[in-house]
C-alpha cells in the first residue's frame, strides 16, 4: 500500500479540515473556493484528502452519512442512500468453488444503483459552491442519480446520454424527475468531453466521476462492505469484485482502503484485492493491466450488452490502476454470453441484477477457472445496478411468456405438457382458429 500514500500534513488550502490533492504533482487547492475538477498545473485527476482518518469506531447512524466522519459534510441531499443488503448465495457459491462468496447488491439504493451514493455527495457540494446548473454524461445510471437527487436539491438538471445505447430504465428515470435529457449521436466519451467543455466554460457543474467528491460518496459502499462482512464472518473478505466502466468505484474502493489502513482500522495484510472486470468488446482497463501499463489506451469503438460499462476511456484509471496493483488484484474481461450467464445465475438465487453488475460474477467465475482465484478465498461481488434498470435485457435472459387458452383445465393441461384431442380440445380449437 505504498502507492499513493496518504499525506499528513495540512496545507493552507484546507478548509474545515479538507482539501484537493492532485495525484501526479501533489499540488494542492482549496475545496469550495471556487470549482475545479482537475489539477491546474498538470491536469492530473485530483482526490479528497482530510487532515484525519477516522476507525470504524466513528461510524454511526444508518446510510451514507453513517460515514460522515470520512467525508467533507455531516450530511447532504439524501434520499436516503446506503444501506443495501450483503446476500449470501449458497448455490452459486457452491457452483464458482470459492470458500465464501456475497453479494453487495447496490441496486437497492433509491434509484437503483451505487451512483445514488455519489450523488448525495456530489450534490452537497455543489450547493456550497452555489452552482445553478448540474449535469453529467452518461451510460444511464448516473443521469438517473443526478435527476432524483438534483431535483430533490431543486437545481436545474442537464444529462448527455449516447443516443440508443441508454437502458430503458435509467431513461425514464431521468425524464421523469426533470432532467433535461440531450441525447448525442456518439458514444459515452464523445458525451463526456462535451460536458466537460461546458464545464470548463463554467456554464455547468460536472458531477461525473471525474469530480473528485462523486467518489468519497462511493468510498462507503467499501466501507459498508468490510463492516457487514465482518459482522457475518469475523474477518475480512481477501477479495472484492467489482464492474469497472469509468473505473470510479475500483478508485474508490482503492481510496477507503488506503484510509483504513492509514488510520489502522484496517491491517495491511486484511486489505482485499482490488479485482475489475470489464466486457470484452470494452475492456482498456484490462489491457492496461495485461501490459503492465499504469494507463489506459481509449478504445474508440466499444461494444457490449452491459451498457454501463460500455466506456472506452475510463477517466479515473491512474487512480484505479495503482490501487490493482498494490493490492495484488486483477482485472478480467468477460464476455457477453458469460455476463447473462451470471446475470441468470444470481437471479435463480433471487437476486435481480443489470448486465453490467453480473460481469462481477462472470469475472469471478473466470478466474476461479483459471485458478487465479482459488478455493479458499473468501470472496465479494459487487452488483452495480438493479434487474429493472434494463427491463430489455432482463426479458431476453430470462423464460419467455406463454400464451395459454382463457380456461382452467386448458392452462393445467399446458403447464403439464399435454395435448387435447378432439374438436373441443385446445388443438381442435387452435386448428379452428388457423384453418
Ligand atoms: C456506473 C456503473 C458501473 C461502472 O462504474 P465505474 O465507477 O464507472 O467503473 C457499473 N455498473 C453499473 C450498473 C453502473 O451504473
Ligand atoms: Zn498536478
């Protein structure tokens, strides 16, 4: 855990404690002056830094803000986030081979998925910025967070979206609390660097992942995860398993760890490896990895069915990286076929999961094949996104409806296979009806 190290002394730009560091030059800002998102002397990505770290001992209350200790406010816009269930999954885990597997199903915040925890953040800052305008692109799932929870804030909302590639889930959210939705004919990225541009301009507050504070919100699903694990099973997991688009939530969970260990809540041989999975068609971060690369290539044509992580250029992959490599993580691409196949699997345990959040398990199960992961780990998978994010794809995994006659021995006699003869059986009816 040596990388990127924790910094203890406070410098001028602190304010109430906090402040932004720039990961590559270490410059330092003051966090609520005025808005910046990235480093003004290099352009690095910037991170939050506090002048402590607090133990689990001074976490308190339910949700996001039970972390208040580990973030910049004492509370924010809340909906409230948080909170969502560590599931066990006795067969699946039995299935995969590995000693211990759970499920942090992050599709039960608000409006379905983790970015509900960026955003409560996220949002409370901009409103000690007193900013008027919000706006993200997005593959979905943030521009329904920033919707529900600027709307909540009162602000004006404004999302990019890649036209045809939005979940019909996550579109409806959006529309109906009140974003304005601008739908680009490009990809995530190209909606990015446009948002981007306007924020540069000052015409907008840029609340994707790229705004350093969207991850300290995220910081506590790991938070969360380690006490709820711990809580069960007397230990910590040795692994965490993640989807990784945008490579915020790898960055983020690398960051909670690094807090924990600096503040010796958590001892560095219990910290878990950072393990991101993408989708084959949309996978740099996992090249950067293979090639031993401390940064990403942009890939300019992406392509999965996991449309959340359909990203060719993960923004927050120098924070990510390092956080793989000091953990002694890894990152793996799965294929689409290998997320419906997880994302089946899970729902035959009840849980209903979006096909990004299954790359998780499809990643899991891939290195368990492989024996990078082996039997005795104890493992957990993080699902991103609820089941009805992308009713679409859930219907094409899932059993196909039938249509069966208006008629009660008919419906019984078709849930058992048979077949009625005769002209005033079904077939008789059915031919009737053909001929
Ligand atoms: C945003 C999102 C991801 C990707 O998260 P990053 O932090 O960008 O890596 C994965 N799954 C779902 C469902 C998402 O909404
Ligand atoms: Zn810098």
């Amino acid at each position: 855990m040596a990388e990127l190290e924790l910094s203890t002394s406070v410098p001028e730009a602190a304010d109430d404690g906090v402040w932004l560091a720039c990961i590559e030059c270490g410059a330092t800002y003051a966090p609520f002056e005025g808005v910046i998102y990235t480093c003004e002397d290099c352009d690095g990505l910037l991170e939050a830094r506090y002048d402590s770290y607090p133990t689990f001992e001074a976490f308190e209350g339910r949700g996001v803000w039970r972390y208040a200790a580990a973030l910049p406010f004492e509370e924010g816009v809340s909906l409230p986030e948080g909170d969502t269930p560590l599931h066990s999954v006795p067969r699946l885990e039995a299935d995969v081979g590995v000693r211990t597997l759970r499920i942090k199903h992050e599709g039960m915040n608000p409006t379905g998925s983790f970015k509900d925890r960026g955003m409560t953040v996220g949002v409370r800052v901009a409103q000690e910025l007193g900013v008027e305008r919000l706006a993200c692109a997005s593959t979905g799932n943030t521009s329904a967070a920033l919707a529900a929870y600027g709307a909540r804030a009162d602000l004006e909302t404004l999302v990019l979206l890649p036209s045809g590639k939005v979940a019909a889930g996550k579109l409806a959210q959006a529309g109906l609390h009140g974003a304005r939705i601008l739908e680009v004919d490009g990809n995530f990225d190209d909606c990015l660097d446009i948002v981007q541009a306007l924020a540069e301009r000052g015409e907008v507050y840029l609340l994707n992942s790229l705004n350093p504070f969207r991850l300290e919100g995220q910081k506590t699903i790991f938070f969360e995860l380690l006490e709820q694990f711990h809580a069960d099973e007397g230990r910590y997991p040795d692994r965490v398993v993640l989807p990784a688009g945008n490579a915020g939530n790898t960055a983020a969970l690398y960051k909670a760890l690094r807090e924990l260990v600096h503040a010796g809540a958590l001892a560095p041989g219990d910290v878990p490896k950072i393990t991101a999975v993408q989708a084959e068609g949309s996978a740099p971060l996992v090249e950067a990895v293979e090639e031993g690369n401390d940064d990403v290539e942009r890939w300019s044509d992406v392509e999965t069915r996991a449309t959340a992580i359909r990203i060719g250029y993960p923004v927050n992959a120098r924070k990510a990286l390092p956080g793989i490599h000091a953990t002694g993580g890894t990152a793996v691409a799965v294929s689409d076929e290998a997320i419906t196949e997880a994302q089946r699997a899970l729902a035959e345990e009840g849980v209903g999961v979006e096909p990004a959040s299954a790359a998780s398990v499809a990643g899991l199960r891939k290195l368990r094949e492989s024996g990078v992961v082996n039997e005795g780990e104890d493992v957990v998978c993080l699902t991103t996104g609820h089941l009805l994010k992308d009713p679409d794809a859930a219907a094409a995994a899932g059993t196909a409806p039938e249509s069966v006659p208006n008629d009660a021995d008919a419906v019984l006699d078709h849930i058992e296979g048979r077949r009625r003869s005769g002209s005033g059986g079904l077939l008789g009816r059915v031919r009737r009806r053909l001929g």
